[in-house]
C-alpha cells in the first residue's frame, strides 16, 4: 500500500511519537510505501510575539498545511492517510484536504483532546469528563490546557469550530483507539460506535525476558501529580527501609519529592532522573516488580508492555484502562488509584509473596507475546487499513449511485 503518515511531533518526546516511530518502521520493514506530513512544535520557539498570537487561528485552520497537503495528495495519490495527531500546528485543515481529495483517513487517537483542551479527562487531581456533557468553554475557566486561560481558549475554539463542523463525525472514515476503556469514553463523548476499532500498542524491538529476580521496585514515567508519586512517596513512608525503590524520570514534581523523601530520612528511594531506553530496560529487567501509580485515564502506556516484555509483573492503579490492561492477580496486581495505604499494603503483598510475582511476570511475558509483538501489531493495523479503505469505497459507490439517480431522473 501506498500510506501517508501525519504527526505533529511535541518538544517533549512522549509516547505518541514512539508509537509513530515504531509503526512507519513496521510499515517500511513490510514493503509498504510510506510517504510522511510532520510538523514540530519546536517550530513555535522561533515565533515572533505576533506569529504567536496568530497561532490561534492556526490551531483552528492552518491554512499553509491545507495548501501544502492538498499538494501532497495531489502528487503522491496515497491509498490511505494514517494521522497521529495535527495539534496544533497541522490542524484539522488536512481532514478537509482529504476529503476533497477522496483519499480515507484514519486517526489514531493517542489522548483524548477531541473532547478535552488538556486532552487527558483531569482536573484538579482526578478524572474529569465534564466537557462531554457540558459545554467545552468551562475548560477556559480553570485553564485546563497548560495552566493557562488564553491557551486553552485557543483549543476550546478549535474544539467549538470543528465540532460544529462534524469534522470528526464526517471526515475521519475510522479512529484506533487503544483499549476498550479508551473506546467506552469516545462513544459515550459522541463518536460513532462503528467507527471506532481497537488496536494496542507494541514493544519493539523485543527486549527478551529477564534472567531471575530482581532487588527493587520500580516507577518509570514523568514525576508529576497525575502520575500518582505522590501517593507513591506516601506508601513508601509505611514501608520497611529494606523495601527499595527507584525512580526513573523527570518531572515538575521531581525536586519537591526528592527534597521530602531525603527529609524523611527514606534512603531506600533512589531518584535516578532521565535515563536512555537501553538503560530503561536493564534497570527493568533486574526490578522485582514495576509500579504504575497514575491517577490519569491513561491509553495504553508504554511502560507497562514494556515491563511485561521483560517478564517484570506491574502493580498498577485501579483506573482507566490499568484493570483491562494489567489484571488483578494477571500480570501484576491493582490498588486503588491514589491510595497510598492500599499502594503500602500491595507492594507489601508482593514483596512477602517473590514466587507468586514470579509466576504473575511469567504470565506478563506470555501476554506480551500473544498480543504485544511488533508482528501481531502489524497484523491487527493492516486488518484496520484493509477495513477503512473498503468502507470508504463502498459509501464513494454509494453517494455516485445516488447522484447518477438525480441526473437521470432530473
């Protein structure tokens, strides 16, 4: 096939740009063609205070990345467009652009930002779904996208625009969404049932399965507030000092932390700051278990496919797609999502319980094997491209006959 990717890539890496990375591997490994549209953010750093301010409008409809796709369409003639994110120098100008073009599209939604400006279904410490039912401007009142009012205006009017305009409803002819639970919150926000289908994400490549047991817990991911290490420093207090932990990352919550932790006298906690993969993974591989505190509605993350790659069991947050994911008793073992008593009483299950975790990293491994690898990945994606590209043809057939009926009956 012939397949244009879209992404706007962000100044911070995270996972959606890993996600992008694996999958235009995946498709080029294949034999496909893979034609590519990406911005970066860090366009936005050489902005004049002018330009800035005229990004508003851009998040709405940039009119330079219409024009540029409606040329790349014309030239390249793709079989499908595959788009990660246009937020918010791409714009949902290019859905547009497609449709004027005939070419299907498919999104793969990584967050939810179609529904809400700080695109993760949190305020003020928990889940947070009021603009599904409400009206998305109340998202300006408590400056849901980075703390501020006049960004998350702009997103708000972007929201409002498009929404209005059906753009998601009429010009995306299906959306991968990666858990059930991510499925549950796009229908009950709007989208058409029929349209969503469900593809997790991959590790690639396979890191291989650990070698014995490991000496520590845990926690890979950004040190913030949402990502629960707060209650994670908190559970840590009740614990024997013999119980280690390690803390992989960075984050605005780093410096409090590790501050409050050396106040505390928890010298079994080891902040260890930004780490490459490589690093990541051996470190994972000699943990006894990885713990996910998040208290967001978190997608698919990374992290805990990784660890199940390893062979590594999870103890994860009782939220979102964590249950589906995961698994009580599974391939690792659930707490109340920003509990740190419960957190204190589950790593101390696991850490009294070596044999019973081993046997859950050994089920983490199985399950990265039937559903996580590169191959079966790439199996399910085709299976959506193949479906996507037939439906679209079916209602192009469909709105020709109706129109060749009008002319013949005029």
């Amino acid at each position: 096939m012939k397949i244009l990717l879209v992404h706007n890539l962000y100044q911070d890496q995270g996972g959606e740009d890993v996600v992008f990375r694996q999958e235009r591997r995946l498709l080029q490994e294949a034999g496909h063609e893979i034609l590519e549209y990406q911005r970066h953010n860090n366009e936005i750093k050489e902005y004049s205070t002018v330009r800035r301010i005229s990004l508003i409008g851009r998040t709405v409809w940039a009119a330079d990345s219409y024009r540029d796709f409606t040329a790349l369409l014309q030239e390249s003639q793709p079989e499908i467009v595959h788009v990660h994110n246009t937020f918010p120098l791409i714009s949902p100008s290019i859905y547009w652009a497609c449709q004027k073009q005939g070419v299907p599209v498919v999104q793969t939604l990584h967050n939810y930002r179609l529904f809400c400006a700080g695109a993760n279904f949190f305020r003020a410490g928990k889940p947070c779904e009021d603009c599904t039912t409400g009206s998305v401007w109340q998202s300006v009142v408590h400056g849901c996208y980075r703390n501020s009012r006049s960004e998350t205006a702009a997103v708000a009017l972007m929201l409002s625009v498009h929404h209005a305009r059906k753009t998601w409803l009429r010009m995306v002819d299906g959306y991968i969404v990666l858990s059930a639970f991510a499925r549950s919150r796009f229908v009950n926000a709007g989208l058409p049932p029929e349209k969503i289908m469900i593809k997790a994400n991959c590790v690639d490549p396979d890191p291989g399965k650990r070698n014995g047991r490991g000496a520590y817990a845990l926690f890979v991911g950004r040190v913030s507030e949402e990502k629960g290490t707060h209650t994670l420093l908190k559970a840590w207090r009740q614990l024997p000092r013999n119980f280690t932990l390690r803390i992989i990352g960075d984050g605005p919550a780093r410096a409090k932390l590790e501050s409050e932790a050396t106040l505390g006298g928890l010298s079994n906690i080891t902040f260890m700051g930004h780490l490459p993969r490589e690093r990541v993974i051996q470190l994972m591989k000699d943990a006894r278990f990885v713990i996910f505190p998040s208290q967001l509605y978190e997608n698919f993350p990374l992290t805990i496919i990784e660890a199940f790659a390893c062979g590594v069991p999870v103890i994860a947050s009782r939220l979102g797609a964590m249950p589906e994911i995961v698994g009580d008793g599974c391939c690792g073992l659930l707490f109340g999502a920003g509990d740190p008593d419960d957190l204190a009483r589950t790593v101390t299950r696991a850490w009294q319980q070596p044999e019973y975790m081993d046997r859950l990293g050994e089920q983490a491994r199985t399950e990265y094997e039937s559903k996580y690898t590169a191959a079966a990945n790439y199996r399910k994606l085709m299976e959506i491209y193949r479906q996507v590209v037939t439906k679209h043809d079916g209602e192009a057939r469909r709105l020709c006959v109706e129109d060749l009926r009008e002319v013949t009956s005029a």
